[in-house]
C-alpha cells in the first residue's frame, strides 16, 4: 500500500480508484490463520486446553491479540466457522444458549386466529420451532464428531453474576430449553446459531458430545472467582517485545518494509514505558507510512501521531 489521498476538501467530484485495502481490512472478512504469530507458552496453552477439554482463558491489554489465536486453532484443527460471544454487561447466559421469540409467536397465533378461528386448524397450524435459535454457546454445544470454536470475548465486561452462571454449563456441557421440554412434540428442529442449519432438539434437551474448543479473553479489568478460575486453563499475553513485534510484521508484510524498523523499535520503546498500544496500530503505521511513496517531513510525523495514538486518552 502507497500514501495517496483521496479526499482533498475542495468539494471537487472525481472519480478517483482506491487502493485495495490491507488483508485484514477485506470484506468478508477473512481469518488470518497465516500470519498470526503465538507469543511463547500459547501453543502449550491451546493443547493443554483442547487434551483437558477444558476452556481457555486468555488475559492481556485490549489490542494485544488474545482473540485472533481462536482463527488459527479452528483452521489447523478443521472445527469448522469459529461462533462468536462478545460480552457486555447485558450479556445473558440464556441469550448464549438459545433465543425464544415469544412475543413473534403470539402475534403469529392472534393473526391465525383472526383468519381461521379459534378452532382446530388454527391451533394445529402452531409451531414453536420459527421462533426458536440456538446462540453461540448453546450452537457449539450441540452433539458432533468434532468439536466446535467458540470465542467468548471479553468475559470481565459481564455483569458480575455471568461467570458464576457458565460454571454449570462449562462444567456438565449440557442445558435445557424449557419451552420445548413442555412442548407438544418431543422433537423439534432448531436453527443454529449465524446459520439457516437447523439440529433436532429431542425433549428440550442439548448435551454435547464433543466439548467445544472455549477462548475466554479477558482485559484483566477484574478479578474471578476460584470456583470458574479452577475450571480453565489461565494463560496471561507477555509484553510486546521488540522482537515479537517484528515477527507480526514480517508475518504480515513478508518482510518489513524500507522504514518500518523505526516504527516497531519506537513502538516496543512505547509500550515498554506503559503506553496503552494495539498491535492492529503498528500494522496500519507500518502499511501506510513505509515504502518508495510514503508521506514525508511534517506529513508523516502527523499521520504517524494520528495511527499510533495513546488508546487511553481521548
């Protein structure tokens, strides 16, 4: 990628052709199971978790790559699209296992009734399974001869209650879905989750056979309790080193560019001093200021302050 502006403020219409983007900034989005670089112990870390059937929880800095280990670990294991959980402090441990649509299906049940009565066609026309999805926990729970991924991002920004709630399912891997224990038909076909696949559902009940492959990502914003501590496999990110960083930039650009030594050295120098960084910043300078058509002088230490500013400041 070459420095080549667009935009220029005049209010002109031109045509101009963009540049592709970088590969991780393509749509769809494509996993970069290539060019992700396991800081030392992670590797160990993965197959103690996937040998125990265990979860994963990875704590670091936000931006420090925790979440981009669960790509590779689905691909070289063939564990098929990674399901994705990204936490906030509404997150439910229902809305992870399944969502019921109960106020779509009574509406469904007052139209058929309008239209055909309240007689017997307009009940038997009833079905519960269109309102009905498995979430992404309650998806990679379902049985299978190879077990699923699945990321729960950024478990510390839950509501205080969420991890005591998981220990039950991360310990039995199963769960109920209450609706169709007292449904009419015992068994029911069941959307997954980011899918139109369906999975039959007998008597309510989900029990896994293979028990998926768990990252948990964790800012360390907080502290959990021993009971879900003792549960997983704990793995802490190391600090960005200069080296490491410069592995992620050859992973990704082959080689490093003509000028991006200074930006990886100076960028080792920050975070070693306490700066708040994100690796995808390092990425972006490196793309953007290095090469034969670079921005130069005054244009380039303002391009370079605008990428690699300080995340906790405003």
């Amino acid at each position: 990628m070459t420095w080549k502006p667009y935009y220029r403020g005049d209010g002109e219409r031109r045509s101009t052709p963009l540049a592709d983007p970088p590969p991780w900034r393509t749509f769809p989005r494509t996993a970069q199971h290539r060019q992700y670089q396991p800081p030392p112990g992670l590797v160990d870390a993965v197959n103690t978790a996937v040998h125990l059937r265990r979860p994963l929880l990875v704590s670091g800095p936000a931006g420090s790559g925790k979440s981009t280990v669960i790509e590779q670990v689905a691909h070289e294991l063939d564990l098929g699209p990674v399901l994705r959980w990204h936490i906030t402090s509404r997150s439910s441990l229902t809305d992870a296992l399944y969502r019921y649509d109960a106020l779509g299906r009574i509406h469904a049940q007052s139209l058929r009734a309008a239209t055909h009565g309240r007689g017997r066609a307009g009940r038997g026309r009833d079905d519960i399974a269109p309102y009905l999805q498995l979430g992404p926990l309650g998806t990679a729970l379902l049985p299978a001869d190879r077990p699923r991924a699945l990321l729960i991002d950024e478990i510390d920004k839950s509501d205080l209650d969420l991890p005591s709630d998981l220990l039950e399912v991360l310990e039995r891997g199963e769960f109920e879905i209450p609706e169709l224990v007292r449904y009419r038909r015992p068994r029911v076909m069941v959307r997954q989750w980011g899918s139109e696949d369906e999975h039959p559902v007998d008597r309510g009940r989900v029990q896994c056979t293979q028990f998926p492959f768990i990252l948990l990502t964790s800012n360390g914003e907080r502290d959990f309790s021993p009971a879900f501590l003792r549960r997983c496999i704990r793995y802490t990110m190391p600090p960005l080193t200069a080296d490491l960083l410069y592995d992620i930039v050859r992973a990704h650009f082959e080689d490093v560019p003509e000028g991006g030594e200074e930006l990886v050295e100076k960028f080792a120098q920050r975070v070693a001093a306490g700066e708040h960084l994100a690796i995808d910043q390092l990425l972006n300078a490196v793309a953007l200021l290095t090469g034969d058509q670079a921005p130069q002088d005054g244009q380039y230490k303002e391009l370079r302050g605008l990428i690699l500013r300080e995340l906790s400041r405003v």
